[in-house]
C-alpha cells in the first residue's frame, strides 16, 4: 500500500496534471524518488515554485478518502501504471492515466473492448439499435466500453449486460460520485458484471473539463470506437477523434438524411470511418485484434433480422413508417387506412416491438 500512497500522493498534487506527472516519471522512473526530489532537480525540469512545493509537501491526510475508499470493500481498486493489472492497450496512448479507480472486477480492463458512444438524446430507435449491437458483440467476447451516460451510453451498459462480455463505464468524476444520478441502478449492475472506471481521485465533482479526458481514456481502452447517432457538435465525435489519433477503428452507423443525430456519423463515414449496418462488420474488421476462438456468427443484426410475420395490413402500414417519427395522419395519408385503422394497428405493432410511440409520433425499429 506503500506504494499505492505515493501515487495517490502525487496525483493529488496541485499543479502537478497529467503531464507533469509523466514528465516526471520519465525523469525519476519512480514515485518514491520524486517525492524525495530536491527542487533544483525539479526546477530545472520547468516546474515552478507551488508545484514544488506541492510535491514536496504532499499531504498524506490529503489520500485519506482514496485509502478509505479502497479498504472500504473487495469490489475497490487502485491500480497504477506500473501494476501488472494495469490494461496494456490503454499504455498505448498518449499521456495514459497513471492512476485509475476501479469499481468492480479489473479483469474486464485487460478483455478486448469496442467503445460505443452517441447522442445523450436519441431516437427510440437509436437506443434499440445500440442496445442490440452492445448485446450481440458482448454475446461474440468484446466488452462494451462507454461513458455511462444518459442515452446511447446508458443503452450499450445494458445491452451488453444482457450477455457474458460485460461493460466498462468510464466516469469523469470521483467513484464515490454516481452522474447521473438516474443511472445508479445501472452503475451498481456495471460494477457486479463489469467494471466503473475513473482516472480522478474520491471526491472529485464532475465538470465539463474532466468529460474531454474521460473519452480519451474510453477510446484508448478499446480496439474501435463505434458512433450510433451523433448531431454535428456532439462529444461522441471528440471520443471519435481521439480514437483516430490514437490509431483506433472508428465505425458510424447511418441514419435518415433528415435526422439530425445523423448528420455526425455521416460525416465520420465520410472522413472515413467504416459504414456498419450489422454487429458482423465489426466483428470482422476487429477479428486480427480478436483472442482465438472469437468468429463472427451466422446470426446478424440488420432491419431483415427475427421479423415476425404480419398481417398483411400491418406489413403494409409497416412499409410507410420511416425509422425517425411520423405522425397518424401522416400514416392515414401515405397508406390510405383510415385513421382509426391506422391506430388500431399501431398499438398492436406497438406491443409487439415492432414500433414505437415518441410523443404521438411513431417509429419502425425492426
């Protein structure tokens, strides 16, 4: 614990950053060391006074909630740069976070990991199409790996807990912290079958400079970042950016030219990430990076895929509904039903799964 305690001490440091930190550990090789440095050696590495003096009189009370935290319970973890738990694909990239706090198991850490990340408000069927996608890769052996989020986010943590690869949430805030609140439910059952990650020490409130840093961290866990619906200024595409810089596939699924959460992931494709319509596409692009034994599946994920077979009135209806929201009377007027036929029908389509009501506006999801 020894040497948990000077990291925890270091990262606490005021003034000190990321950038410091590593700097440093590249001069001094160890925590210990720099502790124990004197403030030429330090100043003439480009540190100024306060931050010496930070370093140099790192207060131990200052790592008492970090140190409570992790002897707090067996589901708590502190794993260093240099721990062997530590995930090798994030030491890949640049400036990787020299500390993270780990709720849950770290074992899903080091498994093969797809980022999924989009829209905090997306489409019914944006949510549906996440959900599946997390679910059936999670099915084939990748982790889903995402912010933990509102929207697409929250809809690939469960998806991909529905199968035996799991989940890994990464959080822009102290672990002793659950953002959104909405979401601690979803965080606990990540924590049972997976792992919630933070590079910030307890205690740490979110805020809006920690989210950038976070999806670096989502994108370098992971062999691919995949962008499910994203306007033009979303931050899935910064997660998108810095999966490029860090040499990463990036993926973007395709939406209706006049749905604006479409329009980020269009552009993607167009840039150059790979266009995706099933969970195979990725399945095979990833496949190099892929353990032995993980093949894609005859099963896919397309629109064609389980469609149940319908009345002819309702396939009919279903043919006029687009996969962004459409009003009744829209429907009465494209499919020549009357509007208490086409009512009828959508709740029946309804329950089955087969559409779904947004605000009196309905949208084909199968």
């Amino acid at each position: 614990m020894t040497d948990v305690k000077n990291w925890l001490l270091l990262l606490r440091a005021e003034g000190l950053g990321a950038v410091g930190f590593h700097k440093l550990l590249i001069a001094f090789e160890q925590p210990e060391k720099i502790l124990a440095a004197n403030s030429s050696k330090l100043s003439e590495l480009g540190f100024n006074k306060q931050t010496i003096t930070a370093i140099q009189q790192a207060d131990p009370g200052a790592i008492r909630a970090d140190i409570e935290w992790v002897e707090s319970s067996d589901n708590h973890h502190i794993i260093t740069l240099f721990d062997p738990q530590y995930p090798q694909q994030l030491k890949t990239i640049n400036q990787p976070p020299p500390v993270l706090f780990v709720r849950g198991d770290p074992d899903y850490l080091r498994q093969p990991q797809l980022a999924m990340v989009g829209s905090r408000n997306p489409t019914a069927a944006g949510k549906r199409t996440a959900s599946d996608f997390a679910k059936h890769l999670s099915n084939s052996g990748i982790t889903i790996t995402s912010g933990l989020a509102r929207g697409i986010d929250g809809a690939s943590h469960q998806g991909a807990l529905q199968e035996i690869a799991g989940t890994v949430a990464l959080v822009a805030h102290g672990l002793d912290i659950v953002y959104p609140a909405t979401h601690r439910a979803l965080a606990e059952d990540i924590s049972n079958h997976g792992a919630v990650v933070s590079e910030v020490p307890i205690g740490t409130e979110p805020h809006r400079g920690l989210f950038p840093r976070r999806n670096r961290i989502i994108s370098g866990l992971s062999l691919g970042a995949l962008v499910v619906e994203a306007a033009l200024k979303s931050g899935s595409l910064i997660t998108a950016k810095h999966a490029l810089e860090q040499s990463r596939e990036v993926f973007a699924i395709p939406g209706s030219i006049h749905n604006p959460l479409a329009k980020g992931c269009h552009q993607l494709i167009r840039q150059g990430a790979k266009l995706v319509e099933s969970a195979e596409d990725i399945i095979e692009e990833l496949l190099p990076h892929l353990p032995t034994g993980i093949t894609p599946s005859a099963k896919t994920l397309n629109n064609e895929k389980n469609e149940q077979i319908l009345d002819p009135d309702h396939q009919k209806l279903l043919k006029c509904l687009q996969y962004e929201a459409v009003a009744i009377d829209e429907l009465v007027n494209s499919s020549g039903f009357s509007a208490a036929e086409v009512a009828s029908m959508l709740l029946i389509m309804e329950l089955e799964g087969s559409v779904v009501n947004e605000g009196g506006r309905y949208t084909r999801i199968k």
